[in-house]
C-alpha cells in the first residue's frame, strides 16, 4: 500500500517554532508510516540549519528536505516586529511552495495534506487553490488558540491598544486575562505587527484542523472550548519535546547536580531571547544569595549601553564576590546549558522560568514547578495560566518597566523552594507529570489525538490533479 505523502513548511523564524513542527514529522514517519516533503528556507537562520535538520536527512526516515530559494525582506518600516517580517516573507514564498506542490502533484505520490506554522496563514490561498487539505501546527498552548479564535471579536469591541487598557480580558476558556499580559505584537494597535496576527486569527477557522503541542489534560478548561463545533478540529498532540545534546559544561553542569540533596536546586533560565541590563542581572543575583537556596543559572550576558554586542565575561557580569560567596551552593554557566537533563535531574526542585511553552512543557513532563518572569511573545499570558488557572507556578512582582528587584527575586524562591505555595504547585506538576506521561502512553489522549490527526493527513486522496 502507497504511503500518503504529507508536505510541511515549518517556520525557520525561530527553533521554538521549527523544532517541535520537526519532531511531529519525525513521529508520523515512525509510528504512522508517511512519507514526508519538508520544504525549507534558511531565512533567518544566522549559522548553519538546526543539528535536527541534519540528523533528518541522513536517517533512514522517509523525509525528503526541499530547500526554496532564498528571499530577502526589506524593513520598511519603522520599528518592523518580527511578526511582520515573518507575515512578508510567507507573501514572497507562496509562489516557491506552490511549485513544489504542484511538482509532487504530477509525481507517483501526490500530497495528501499540507502542515504549516500558525503564522503562515496566507499559504491556506495556495493549498485552496490546488484542493490540498491544509493544518496549522501551534507550538504554543491551547489557551493561545482559544485567543487566536476569538480575537477578532475582542479587537472589534476593544478600540484602544492593549498596553493603555488598565482593565483585564474575558477570553472563553482562560482566567481574566490583564490586557497588558497580552501577547507582545497585539500591544500597539498602530504597529503593523498587531494587524498582522489579527490577520492570521481571522484565518484560523479555513483550517481543515489545528495540531497543538499540548496535552488535553494540561489545558482542561481551554479543551473544553475548542471541543465545540464552532472551531476547527483541535489535536493536541503534545508535548513535542527535542533533546539537543552539546558536551560544551554539561559535564561539569551536572556532575554538579549530582552531588546536591534531592529536590534542592532551582534551575534560572530565560531561554535564547532573554537579553538582561547588567543592573537587572545584579539584582537577580543578589536575590539569589539572599533567598539561601541552591541554584544553576544560565547566563546570556547583558548589552552595554547602544553595542549591539553582548558582554559575556562572567567576572563583568555578575556582582563582586558573588561567585565567592556562593561557590558551595551555586554553578553558573554562560549562554547554554543541558535544560531538559537539568529539569529530569532528581536535585532540581524548581524551575525560574520565562514562560515559553516549550520550557513549560519541558518542566511540566518532569514535575518542576515555576516561577514565572516572563519576558515577550505569550509570555506573560502564559504566566497568569500557570499561576491562577493550572496552578503550577509562582508569580513574580514585576514593575511597569519589566525590572524585578532582588526583594521580589528572594521572596518568590523562598516561597517557591519552602513556602506553602511551593507545596501546593509542586504537588500539582508531580500530578500533570504523571497525566503528561499516561497521555504518551498506547491509548493515553496525545497518542490517540496523533492517530486521529494522522488519518486526517493521510486518508484523502490529492484533488490537485
């Protein structure tokens, strides 16, 4: 039997988006028996494609990469977000992604559907055009989709830009919502980025379906709503999870680890975006001292003054005589470190934490409670879902700049390593931990929404003929 061939064109705009897209395709290839066009383009990628990337085309999985050609896109505008950029560059490659399915359509296997990122809305034209069944793939979270869907409604009753509105947002399925916690590109209703992913909201419902890197039982209220028949079908088949392994300290990281008391360490990341003022990593360094717990902090480094460069001299960075004071109960490292080994290792007992989904699926799966400084993006959305509705994380007093105070550093990993909070929310990923790996299970709710999800890619003949 001819296996069905399934295109998909991940967004290269960012690894949080391109590697979990990647990870699913690796999944139907395995488990459901597809073959797979993966059609890329190096745009923004500043170094070399993804070692995933790589690890794709020399194994023996049936994937086929298929590189578009290269496009530029001119900022031109003032202030041009990466929403924008992204939402230009779709415009520009519709013409390179039609070709390569019009290319499969004339072969001896023609596509049966077609898989691209939520951001690359506009591409549902083309897939319209040449009658391919079309999903979105969300590497975000349920309550994010329950955003995108009712969007342009709330735009359409809200006239003022999020970050002047001082009241919070009724969204089906999610807490109230403070609408300054909103995502970052719907903040200035006058950046073209705010129109843009209103834009691509309006076409969630054209979507044959909707794959989100979730699992039901992390985001019960947010199923609940995507249930009804008036959204597209809803897949979570979640979490999607990549392991990239470097030897650069992870030795010497977790060899660490292993010689502290179990469940004593808290883990301090932000992700590869996070760029801190040196005043705020002082700050946050000091409030690590104070609070008296043990910590692994990865640092980025910081920019100084108008440099577009990063100040990565550790010694620079971090207050005089920290590391001194600190050496029996504290490892820093710079820039990268072994975060899903750090979350699995049996000394971590929490996690202080950007909020990106990926980090919180990742502490999720390994029972990791949170603290959440969330930094751009669904960032502090995802924050308030943690904190008031699942009820996993610690909140963070942030003032109106974004800047926490060594104070609030302290007071928020006290609580979260020995407060009654802590507890409460340790206790309750120890629970989502268990449901996490029950839904990876035979018969558990991911794998039975990824078979689901698969006959919906593969049964349908192409009418592309």
């Amino acid at each position: 039997m001819e296996k069905p061939h399934l295109a998909i064109f991940p967004l290269s705009a960012g690894m949080g988006h391109f590697l979990p897209l990647a990870e699913f395709a690796k999944r139907l290839c395995e488990f459901h028996g597809f073959s797979i066009t993966l059609i890329i383009s190096r745009w923004l990628w500043t170094s070399r494609p993804p070692a995933l990337l790589e690890r794709l085309a020399s194994s023996a999985l049936d994937i086929r990469i298929t590189e578009i050609p290269h496009i530029t896109v001119d900022e031109d505008e003032p202030d041009m977000k990466i929403e924008t950029s992204v939402s230009k560059f779709v415009l520009k490659a519709e013409p390179h992604i039609e070709e390569v399915l019009l290319q499969s359509s004339r072969s001896s296997s023609p596509i049966s559907a077609f898989i691209t990122d939520f951001f690359c809305t506009d591409l549902l034209d083309v897939t319209a055009k040449l009658k391919v069944p079309s999903y979105l793939f969300v590497p975000a979270s349920a309550s994010l989709v329950c955003l995108m869907l009712h969007l342009p409604k709330l735009v359409s009753e809200i006239k003022v830009s999020f970050k002047d509105a001082d009241f919070d947002v009724e969204i089906p399925g999610l807490p109230l919502i403070p609408a300054r916690d909103l995502l970052t590109p719907l903040q200035d209703r006058s950046n073209s980025a705010f129109k843009w992913v209103v834009h691509h909201a309006s076409r969630f419902k054209e979507a044959s379906g909707i794959l989100i890197n979730t699992f039901a039982e992390l985001e019960e209220e947010a199923m609940k709503i995507l249930g009804t028949p008036a959204t597209p079908t809803i897949y979570p088949i979640g979490p999607l999870m990549v392991t990239e392994s470097d030897a650069h300290d992870e030795s010497r990281c977790l060899k660490w680890l292993d010689e502290q008391p179990p469940s004593s360490v808290l883990f301090v990341a932000f992700g590869s975006g996070a760029i801190f003022s040196r005043q705020q990593i002082i700050d946050l360094a000091i409030g690590l001292e104070a609070s008296g717990h043990r910590f692994l902090w990865v640092i980025r480094g910081y920019k100084s003054g108008d440099s577009s460069s990063l100040e990565t001299d550790i010694s620079q960075l971090l207050p005089e005589g920290f590391q001194s004071r600190t050496w029996d109960r504290g490892f820093v490292l710079l820039n990268w470190a072994p975060q899903v080994r750090i979350l699995s290792h049996p000394s971590t007992g929490g996690f202080l934490s950007h909020c990106g989904w990926n980090s919180t699926l990742e502490s999720v799966s390994h029972g990791v409670p949170m603290i959440g400084w969330p930094l751009f993006a669904e960032q502090r959305m995802n924050k308030v879902i943690l904190v008031k509705q699942i009820q996993v994380a610690i909140d963070l007093k942030m003032e109106s700049t974004g800047f926490v105070r060594r104070e609030e550093v302290e007071r928020a990993v006290r609580e979260l390593m020995e407060g009654e909070e802590g507890r409460k929310a340790r206790e309750k990923m120890i629970e989502l931990k268990d449901k996490a790996k029950i839904a990876m299970m035979v018969g558990g709710s991911t794998m039975k929404a990824t078979a689901s999800a698969a006959a919906g890619l593969g049964h349908r003949p192409s009418l592309n003929t």
